[in-house]
C-alpha cells in the first residue's frame, strides 16, 4: 500500500489534517518549554513574546490547535457511553456538554490574565 | 497474544489531548494576540506565570501535550508505512517528551 | 472479449468489472458490459444480468440481495460496498468499477479469500460463553431489556467485512485484527449473560488487537448496519486502560476485566 494512501479519499486526508495538528500542539508545548525557561529573566521573557517570527507561528498555530479542539470534542460521545435504562445519553448533549466546558474554562483563565494586566 | 503495555502510552496521550483541547486556544490567545497588542503587559503576564498555580499549570501545559505530540506522531509514522522506524521511532517521541517533561519540572521548579 | 466498445446510452450503463481467472491468466484484467439502466436496480441486478444475459463466466458472492446477509461486498468505485444496495441511478451516466473487496487475496473474479477474517472471529471468541453453565431444566439465561441494550447496536454485524476494506491500518498489516473482530468481541463482553471479557482480553487488548487501530474511522462510515467499530474499538482502548492501571497500582486485585 502506497504512503500516500490517505490522499486518495476525502475521510483520509481529514484524518491526516486531524493526526497532523500533532505538530502544532507539540510545538506550542515547545514553546511554553522556552517561554518558561526565562521565568526569571524580565528581558527574555518579553522578548520572546513580543518575536514577530514567535507571533506569527501562534497566529498559524491557532486554527490548527482550534481543529484539534474540535475534532477532539466531536469525538467524545465515542469513547464516552452513558446510559440511562434502555438508551444512550444523546451523543449531541455529550459533545454539547464538553463545547460548554470549554467556553466555561476559556473565560476562567481570560479573566484570571486580566487581573494581572 | 499478550495484554500490550500501550494503556500508559494511550493514556498520555489522551490526558495530553484534553488537556490541548481545552487550554491552549485560550492561552495562544493569550500569549500571541493578547501580548502584542498590549493588552496585558509581558511582566504582568510574567508575574501570574511566577505563582505556584500558574506553573503547576504551564507544567500539565507543557509535559501532557508533548505526549499527546508523541504518540500522535509515531503513529503517523506508522500510518505513513515506515516500517523500518518502527522500533526507533517510539524511543525517540516518548524519549523527548520525556526530556521536555524533565526540562519543565526543572525551570518551573528549580530555577 | 466484445467485438465494439459499448457506449452508455439513457438506457444502458456500463460496468468495467474486475476479472481473475487463475488457470487462464496471471494478471487480472478488467472486462467492460453495458447493461440495461433502470432506476431500481442495483450493481447487483447488473451483475446478475451480466452473469445471466452476457458472460456466464463471472464469479461473485450473493445471496439474500437485501442487505442482512453480507456475502456481496465489493469495491464500487474504489469504495466498499454492499452491491445489492449500491444504485445505478448514483453513478448513471457515468461507467461503474466493480472490483473485489480490497485487501482481501482474490481466489477468482470478484470472489475473496475470508479465512483471515474467519480465523480473527475464532480468535476473540465471537460467540457466547455463559457466566455459568446450566442445565436446560434450569430455564433460560434472562436479560433485561436495558442489558440487552448495551450490545445490541455491535450485534447488528453481518460479517460483510467492507470495514476491513476501508481501513488502512489492515491494508498496511494484515495482521490487525481489525473493527468487525473487535466490535463483535464487545458485543459478547457486554452481554450479561457472558463470562469470556478477561480471555477476550488476552487478545484484543494486545498490538495487533486495539491498539494498531489510529482511529481513521472510515470502518463506521462504510458499515451497512450501523455498528460503529470505530466506537467499539476506542470504548475497548478506555477498558483496557482501566484493566492496565488496575493491574499496576492494584497487582494483587482480583483480575476481572470490566467491559465498560
């Protein structure tokens, strides 16, 4: 089988772009790692968040972790079967659930920065 | 066959999933928009990253994503058919989110 | 071989079907029929048509022709599918590949080789192991209708196998056990009345059992019946997690394998 298989049917390719996203999540954690390694230096943790090339790689980076949020949400009624007598919660309302989380969280920790501005 | 040892590997993986999932959209915001547009100061973000919360947080940001990258990307290397990597490829993926986990705990708590 | 090259017309279509003939030819070739196009008919309905009107020589699976026994899953257009639910009117005007399903070894025609899939079915124990035996006279194993209801959307498999012709995983390493093995391996694990989860364990919760599967999911797209053996398989990777830790930070537990 060729290792371009999945460019031979829509179902595939998304599941690469979804695999893919791997690189962006890895590679924001990347940075957090050098972000935080200058905790202690005033001038090197402003500089590398005021980087052009670091602002423009988050600006790319962001639709794609977005993907990966949304994949990975859309997935949860899959893994996660809750069953109520003789029917499964609905898979919607357990996708719903987790979208509403994610709003709820994202809030939290804009209002927690806001604080500190 | 035998039971896989794959549940720790899979389990980071996931952990690391959710973890992307609900926090970085928020904090690349945060970090990309927010900070160039002066919103919020470099050393007032600075100073909320110094409390021990916020690195407890950078932390689980940092260690449970990488292995979430990790497992993703040796599969992708097997979907990809690389055969021949199969048996260096995991040592090099667990192995660096291993040393990137290693690196957080000492800048977050040693430095 | 036909004298003409057929051309389509409002009331005809033509198929371009896969041909193997191993005491013929090494290679196979592919055979174009045109056949009569009508609104109700399926590749199958051509298929028969062609086997009956045009070239007794084609070999294919068949039986029910409504879509409950799974003999006749074939590659339509390079997707698997069930042929007695694949329609003209969806490809009319345009010429309908029909090959056999991928991933399979072909022993003739449109006609596959299952044994792989028939030994990975005996592999996880496809069938009921009660909890306990008893004896007739005894009377029936009972379940509720709520039990029951955790397992029947995964017994809705008619063992067709076009989600192993879907998946890629499989096509790469044959060795996998694949998403109908694993979502009828769950079927039984959450049968009240079975006791085989812990030995149905030992083999799906190994390499070639869930844990090749990277969740492409086109298995659920293609199954005719709706099982979901991508959600099978990933409701079986958060069991064995379960089972892994409980075997780690428990070692001394009593191993019992829950199925979610």
């Amino acid at each position: 089988m060729p290792s371009t298989w999945w460019l031979k049917r829509k179902s595939y390719f998304m599941f690469m772009v979804r695999e893919l996203t791997c690189l962006f999540v890895g590679g924001y954690a990347l940075f957090l790692l050098i972000l935080v390694s200058q905790l202690n230096d005033a001038d090197g943790f402003a500089a590398l968040l005021k980087n052009p090339l670091v602002i423009v790689l988050q600006v790319i980076a962001l639709p794609m972790v977005l993907y990966h949020t949304v994949t990975w949400l859309n997935l949860t009624p899959k893994v996660l079967v809750i069953w109520r007598g003789e029917s499964r919660v609905s898979p919607v309302l357990i996708a719903a659930a987790h979208y509403l989380a994610w709003l709820v969280v994202s809030v939290i920790i804009l209002w927690i920065v806001s604080m500190y501005r | 066959m035998a039971k896989s040892n794959e549940p720790i590997w899979w389990s980071l993986f996931s952990a690391g999933g959710v973890v992307a999932a609900f926090f970085f959209p928020i904090t690349i915001i945060i970090t990309a928009i927010v900070c160039s547009a002066d919103w919020i100061s470099a050393a007032g973000l600075q100073k909320l990253a110094g409390h021990s919360l916020a690195r407890l947080y950078l932390f689980v940001l940092i260690s449970l994503p990488l292995f979430h990258w990790a497992h993703r990307f040796r599969y992708i290397g097997m979907d990809l058919g690389l055969k021949s990597l199969s048996g260096i490829l995991p040592v090099v993926c667990y192995g660096a989110a291993l040393l990137g986990t290693g690196l957080a705990v000492f800048f977050l708590v040693w430095a | 071989m036909a004298a003409s090259e057929p051309t389509p017309s409002d009331k005809t279509v033509v198929l371009e079907v896969f041909r193997y003939r191993p005491e013929e030819e090494e290679e196979p070739t592919f055979q174009r029929y045109e056949v009569p196009y009508f609104e109700d008919w399926v590749v199958l309905d051509a298929l028969n048509h062609i086997k009956d009107e045009i070239d007794g020589t084609l070999s294919f699976r068949w039986s029910c022709r409504m879509g409950v026994c799974g003999s006749c899953g074939m590659m339509v257009n390079g997707d698997p599918k069930l042929t007695c639910a694949a329609f003209l009117r969806d490809y009319h005007p345009a010429t309908i590949r029909v090959e056999p399903l991928n991933y399979f070894p072909v022993v003739r025609d449109l006609v596959i080789n299952m044994e792989d899939f028939l030994e990975k079915m005996t592999e996880v124990k496809a069938w009921l192991v009660p909890k306990e035996e008893k004896p007739v006279s005894e009377g029936e194993y009972r379940q509720t209708p709520a039990e029951l209801a955790k397992y029947k959307q995964f017994s809705m498999c008619i063992n067709c196998m076009l989600c192993y012709s879907a998946c890629p995983v499989y096509g790469q390493n044959q060795s996998f056990l694949g998403p109908a093995a694993i979502a009828l391996a769950q079927r039984y694990n959450l049968d009240s009345r079975d006791g085989a989860t812990e030995e149905r364990a030992d083999v799906i919760f190994s390499h070639e059992g869930i844990w090749e599967c990277t969740f492409v999911g086109d298995c659920t797209r293609v199954c005719p019946k709706n099982v979901d053996p991508a959600g099978a398989i990933q409701q079986a990777k958060v069991s064995a997690t379960e089972d892994w830790y409980r075997s780690v930070l428990v070692p001394w537990g009593k191993r019992n394998v829950k199925s979610t």
